[in-house]
C-alpha cells in the first residue's frame, strides 16, 4: 500500500495524529502502553483517515517525567519494547500508509544520561561538565542559586551538587524543568555534534520526521542574566515579548535547526521537523519555519483560543498571514498531552481557557456541552488549509479525567507546586477500546498505570463504531472529505461576517461554526457532513458546525 500524503512535501497538508504510548494499547498487560500495542490498533488508525503518527517519548529513561527525561537516545526504554520493535512499527506504518514522526528530547536529558554522570564526577570547568549548564553558586559559601530563574514546574530552576568527596566548592546545575532534567548546553559543538548522530541513527531506521520539544528553549542568553518572572512556557494570558524571558526563543536556536534541515534533506522521501515552540508574536514563530529551517510548528494561539468567533477569525487570519510571510503552513492543533483536553476546556464557563487545574476542587466542565462543542470546532480545525494535528481519544470525544485522586498523580509539575498545578495527568489516561473487560480493552490484565473514570465506557471504540452518530464517526466521515475536497492545500476566503459565527469558503467547501446559543441560518448548497442534526428549517443549532458542497457542478 502507498502511503498517505504520497504527494512531494507530503506534510504540507498532513492531519498528524499524536500516540502517547504509556496510555495507547498495552500488549503485556503491565499496565503502561507499548509499542507492541500500537502495532497491534495500527488498521483502526488507518481507518481513521490520518497521514501520519507523531510517537511521543518511548527512548530509554528513568521515567522521572513520563519519558521526556531521556537516558539514552539511541534505545528503546524496556517498559515500551525495543528498538527492533520501533523498527517494526515504523514498517508496519508505512504498510498501512502511514509516516512516523518521532519525539526528540534536546533541551535537556535525564541526570541518569551517560554524560551526566560523568559531568557530576568531573573538576568543575571540565569537559564533560561544559556540556551542561554548570554554574557557581552565589554567597560567601555558594549556596545560593547562580541567577534567579525558575522552573517551569515550579520552584527554582537550579539543583546543587552534592557535597564533592575531594571538599572543593559545589556547583549548581540549571533546569528549567524538573531537577532530573539537566538542561544542556548548546553553544558546545560537542553537544550539537550527539545529536545530528541520534537523529541520524533514527532516519537510518526510517523515521519521516521528528517533533522538537521546547524547540524554542535550547540557546541561553549569554551571561544567563536575572529574570524575575517564572519560566512558563508561553500561555494565553502572556502578552510579554520573546526577548523578555532570557531562556526562550533566542536567536541562536534557528542556526541548529538550519543544520537539521540540510541533515534532513539529505534522505530520500521528504522528511519533516514540527517545532513545538511557545513563542509571541506570531511573527516569531514564523521564524522557526522560514524555507531553510523547519517545516512545521504548532499553532498554540488556535489551541489556547476562547470559543468566541470573532477571537477564533482574528487568530486565524493572523496565522495564515505570519506563515504566507515565510512561505510555510499553518499547523492547527487543539489538544495534547500537556493540556486539558478540549473536550473539557469547552465545557468550562470560560469556555476554551486553560485551567491550572479543573480537579474535585476547582470548577467541573459541562461535559456534555464541552463534547458538543468539541465535535463542532473540529469542523473548523480539519477545514482549514494547512496541517491538523489530533490527540489521541480526541475522535472519541474524551474528556479529562477532572477529578482523578491526588494519590494516583504522576506529574512533576504538580508536586513541584505541591499541588497549586493540577499538572498533566487528567489528560493522559489510558485509552478505552472496549466496553467491557479489564481496563476497557487496554489490556487483558487489568493493571492500569492511571485510573480511567468510570464514563469512559461510554466513549469506548467499541461502542462508538457500533454508533453512526458517534464521534468516531463524525471524524471518520470529515477525513474522508478533507482528502476528497483537497482542503488542506485550499484557500481560506471569509465570508461576511456575522456575530457568533465562523464562516469561510475553503475550494468547493462552506464551513460554518456557530459559537452561540442561538440558532444561525444556514447558506445555500448540499449538507456534506454536520456535527448535529439540521432539521427542515435549515438551521444551524447552537454550538454546531456543518460543512456544505458550494461546488459549481
């Protein structure tokens, strides 16, 4: 079978769908995903209509958070399979016309890499420890931090050395995650030079492309001079500029990825980088997919947008414009594994925001109304041109697990702000393929590495395919359409504007939103798909969505 997206610079219009292994299919029944189980559902991801699977962390690691605390790039961690495994994966993708894009990790790598635990028995100022991010400390004995940064999970971004055998002074190390997660030092050619050979050594196996983590975190300003506010990565409520926060989005970063890319175009077939970069305003993150950089980044304005019509046509056309500047895509995105998923977010009263935390003890979405909108704004993400990316269980419709029970959270961030961050373990839950049995059909033994909340039985493979009327289907049918109308390499033209509305022509295709709570009237032309029924009226229920056949025939 030919693969998805045949076509020359195949991920111009490619829907990606993003597989969390630890919470996909377990084949071994030890209650963690596995690469084993996405080999096994790998014919209900062709049937879904995707191009592409973006496979998160599965490398070597200590598992300090959830993988993206890498100990060895160039090995499979033994809880996912192995790298032959990986190898096979990639085989049977492509069989199925698939392309796999892998997670890279290099930011920072776990404190049990190989180098870091030469760094910590290494004289300061050593090779090994210019590798890192070493720094003395201040004070008349170094015990205070080098500078005032602090970590994106919470508290300070720095961790001392223990005390050194020989009694000379103790260093600290910078982390601008967790304090397992060194960050690396980038302007040493020694660290850029490791990881041309680890991506290397996974193109030689196949891989179409890889996703970059904290792609926009990797240079330093020089000096590492102070910094008064946390070190988040950029949300919706940040209107700061880039050059306000000294440890992102520094120029130096896209000299790496210019490397990469000839590295790339090196291998036959078109192979791909997707930058997740949080950078403000769009006009930087334009930079990242300038022609001789990368070939994708996420849209996290889309992702963070508020269900508001006007908001989502502002951040729409602004996208399109800062990407058309640089020649590239826009890559749409609306859920991941770092934040609630949008099933839930639209269910809040803040409709689309994104909580610290929506547990027992903050706010509960609607979770009808948040599926209703759901299945509506996906009519707006798949009609655009450009790329989509899906999150896995978003074609089901599956909300967060809002109220999981602090003794089973995982999180980093959530222990690291002793629990003032709800963290990432609601949005991680491992998958339901059937109604019944242990685990929902996760796997055969029961063991779950987090808890599912009891209604996802009701979001279960095995019910929604039985359902014509289902999320499964809905997304299924929309696919189909997108590749059959050629919308990702459409042009958006708006229609004229109406309050509570976004309406846009892509080719031969109406799409209307209707954000309100009123019913709106619908154009001429044939009902292709919708995400709730239209009565003879011909109108459009609130918090719906329709795509209409405008062709000429």
């Amino acid at each position: 079978m030919t693969q998805n997206g045949s076509h020359p610079l195949w991920w111009k219009d490619a829907v990606i769908y993003q597989v969390y292994p630890r919470s996909f299919a377990d084949s071994d029944g030890d209650g963690i995903g596995d690469l084993p189980g996405i080999i096994d559902h790998m014919p209900y991801l062709e049937k879904l209509g995707i191009d592409a699977l973006w496979i998160s962390p599965c490398f070597q690691s200590p598992q300090g958070d959830a993988g993206y605390d890498i100990s060895d790039y160039r090995k499979i961690d033994p809880l996912f399979g192995t790298v032959e495994d990986y190898e096979a994966l990639i085989r049977e993708a492509h069989d199925h016309g698939l392309r796999v894009i892998a997670d890279m990790v290099p930011n920072h790598t776990s404190d049990q890499h190989a180098w870091f635990k030469e760094a910590m028995v290494s004289e300061p100022g050593s090779a090994a420890r210019e590798r890192y991010l070493f720094r003395d400390g201040k004070g008349k004995s170094g015990d205070e931090p080098p500078n005032n940064w602090q970590s994106v999970f919470g508290g300070i971004a720095w961790t001392r050395e223990p005390e050194r055998k020989d009694g000379k002074p103790r260093q600290w190390y910078l982390h601008l995650f967790d304090s397992c997660q060194p960050d690396l030092n980038w302007d040493n050619p020694e660290v850029r030079s490791e990881f041309e050979s680890v991506l290397r050594f996974w193109l030689d196996r196949g891989v179409d492309g890889f996703r970059i983590d904290v792609a926009h975190g990797l240079i330093k300003e020089k000096g590492l001079p102070p910094y008064t506010e946390r070190a988040t990565m950029v949300g919706e409520d940040d209107d700061k500029t880039p050059s306000d926060a000294p440890m992102w989005d520094r120029d130096g970063v896209h000299d790496i990825y210019r490397s990469w890319h000839k590295l790339l175009a090196s291998y036959p077939g078109d192979r791909m980088l997707v930058a997740e970069a949080w950078v403000k305003p769009l006009s930087r993150l334009a930079r990242y997919v300038r022609p001789d950089e990368m070939q994708q980044t996420f849209n996290f304005d889309y992702l963070l947008c508020r269900w508001n019509a006007a908001k989502y046509r502002e951040i729409i056309t602004d996208s399109l414009e800062a990407m058309h500047e640089v020649g590239a895509i826009t890559a749409w995105v609306m859920s991941n594994h770092d934040t609630v998923r949008h099933a839930s977010r639209l269910g809040l009263k803040d409709a689309g925001a994104r909580p610290q935390g929506i547990d027992a003890a903050h706010e509960q979405p609607n979770e009808a109304l948040g599926l209703r909108r759901a299945r509506a704004v996906i009519f707006m993400t798949l009609g655009l041109p450009g790329s989509a990316t899906l999150y896995q269980g978003e074609e089901l419709g599956l909300p967060d697990h809002t109220t999981l029970d602090r003794k089973y959270r995982q999180d980093p961030a959530f222990f690291r702000t002793e629990g003032k961050e709800i963290g990432r373990d609601g949005c991680r839950i491992p998958m339901p393929w059937k109604a019944d049995g242990p685990s929902l059909g996760f796997n055969e033994s029961g063991e779950l590495w987090l808890p599912q909340p009891k209604q996802y039985k009701e979001y279960a493979v095995t019910v929604e395919e039985k359902d014509p009327h289902s999320t499964l289907a809905l997304y299924r049918a929309l696919l189909t359409q997108r590749k059959k109308f050629h919308l990702g390499r459409g042009v958006l033209k708006w229609a004229a504007p109406r309050e509570n509305v976004v309406e846009f022509t892509n080719g031969d295709v109406r799409v209307v939103l209707n954000c309100g709570n009123e019913p709106v009237a619908l154009p001429p032309g044939d009902i292709l798909v919708a995400s709730h029924e239209i009565g003879e009226d011909k109108m459009l229920p609130a918090n719906a969505a329709v795509w209409i056949s405008v062709s000429k025939a």
